[in-house]
C-alpha cells in the first residue's frame, strides 16, 4: 500500500475566496474626500457668513486677526462698538469655517458622487457596457462638431459648489468607517475554501459549512461591467461555479461569489489546485 507523501512547505492545499459588499466601490468618494479636505485645509481660505438684513442695519464689518493663547483667532464684527446704543454696537463672532477659494472641487466632488452611486445602482453588464462607452464617445464627437462645448463648459463655469473642510472629513471619515467595517469585517463573515476535491461555503459566526464536490465542476470569471469591475473594481469580478452534475437543491446564485478582488490571478491558482486530484 502506497502512502500519501507529505505535504511540501510552503504548498497551497486549499484556496479562501471572499466576496464583497458593493460599498466597496465607494472607495472614491472617502479618498478624494481626503484630498479636497486636505486641499481646502492648505487653501487657509475662510467662510465669512454674512447676513444681508444685519449688514443693511449696521453698514459696516470688521474682520480681525488676533492672538489668543498664542493661537492666531479670525474675528468679525458687524455694526460699530464705539456706538453707546446697544442695538447699534452690533455682535462679534469668529470665523472657523475653512473653505477652498476654487469652486473646482466642490463641483468635481459632486459629480464624482453621482457617477459613483449611477455605476453602482444601475449594473451595465456586457453588451450594455460597450454601448454605453460608445454612446459616450459619439455624443462627444456630436457635442464637438455642434460646437456644443463651449457652451456646456460656459454652464459649467457658472456652476458654483462650495463644500467646506468639515463636510469633506467627516463625510469621509464615517463613509471610511462604514467601509472598512464592511470589507474587513462583514465580508468576512463568511468565506469560501476550494480544496483539492471540495468545495466549502463557511460561515464564521454559526460554524455552518456546506460542501460541494468538484468532480467535473466549471470554475468562471463573469467580469461583464467594465465601469464597476474595472474602473472602480481594480480588476474584480463574480466567480461563478458551476457543478458537473446539476443539482435540483443548488441554484446557479447560491454557487456564485460576487464581487471577488483580483479575480484573474485568483481564478489561475484554483485552476492549478484542483487539477490536482486527492489520492
């Protein structure tokens, strides 16, 4: 009787799979959050809020700098403190809001926005993806021989969007929150392992497992929506596998894991270990 060698070091006797919530394709939306915050934070500009009845009723603002704690403070006032009237003498109040003096990033934010929530709501999959592009590229041409830009970019340069350094950190630091909890905690509530022979559906928190054997079963990567698994995906896509043998308990979905990351090296290294058969 033959024995089964040992296995070498370093030998990949089993493969984990994790499939991931679509809110990892809101990854834009905190990092360049980070970035127009950082960039309004280095613009040192501020927002002086001003109210139009109070400045029609006292005439004039101050705006100061002064030292307070050693810190350099931003102070204005509306109206003259000299005045013996106290409804004259008008108030004080500091300015804290930090704003960027372009509109540029506001306006590239919230467009950012929308095409982030289009990409990931409204699933353009093969055909419709390539028509899609190719609606884009003809309207262009069309907005270009029409002559049609100028007048979009003169629209677009009276569009005025201005967000300011709190909107943009906090924004990003809870959306951030929410997605690293989903990518590195949630999704990892349960887990795939494809083995030499076996192909396991885990879930971490229950101890549940259900296996699949291999025998004749089509491992595929459907990698259909070039927007959301390429631009924002970085190369990802759904696993599907499918049994040799159709099982009337086992839907198509049940055997499909969405969203993998790097799915084309992956999908190589189950491909080499399940070429190998058990002894």
């Amino acid at each position: 009787m033959s024995e089964k060698p040992p296995t070498l070091p370093g030998e990949v006797t089993e493969i984990r799979v994790y499939g991931h919530s679509m809110i990892f394709y809101f990854w834009p939306l905190w990092f360049f959050g980070y970035i127009f915050g950082f960039y309004t934070w280095l613009s040192d500009t501020y927002l002086l809020p001003v109210n139009r009845q109070e400045l029609e009723k006292h005439g004039e603002m101050h705006v100061t700098i002064i030292k307070e704690d050693g810190a350099s403070v931003i102070k204005a006032r509306l109206g003259d403190p000299g005045q013996k009237d106290e409804q004259k003498k008008g108030r004080e109040f500091l300015v804290r809001e930090r704003v960027a003096a372009s509109k540029n990033p506001g306006v590239l934010y919230a467009l950012l926005l929308l095409l982030v929530i289009f990409i990931t709501n409204v699933p353009l999959r093969g055909l419709y993806s390539l028509v899609a592009l190719l609606l884009v590229i003809a309207l262009a041409l069309l907005f270009a021989y029409m002559d049609w830009w100028e007048v979009i970019f003169s629209w677009f340069g009276r569009l005025s969007i201005h967000m300011n350094m709190g909107f943009y950190i906090f924004f990003s630091t809870v959306l951030f929150i929410l997605w690293a909890f989903a990518f590195f905690v949630y999704d990892r509530l349960s887990y795939w392992e494809i083995a030499r022979g076996q192909v396991r559906h885990v879930w971490w928190v229950t101890g549940a497992v259900k296996s699949y054997d291999t025998t004749g079963m089509h491992f595929d990567k459907l990698r259909d929506d070039l927007f959301r698994h390429i631009f924002l995906g970085f190369g990802s896509g759904d696993l599907v596998m499918t049994p040799g043998v159709r099982a009337p308990d086992v839907s198509p979905e049940e055997l499909t894991i969405r969203n993998v990351l790097l799915i084309g090296p992956k999908l190589k290294r189950i491909l080499r270990l399940i070429a190998e058969r058990p002894e």
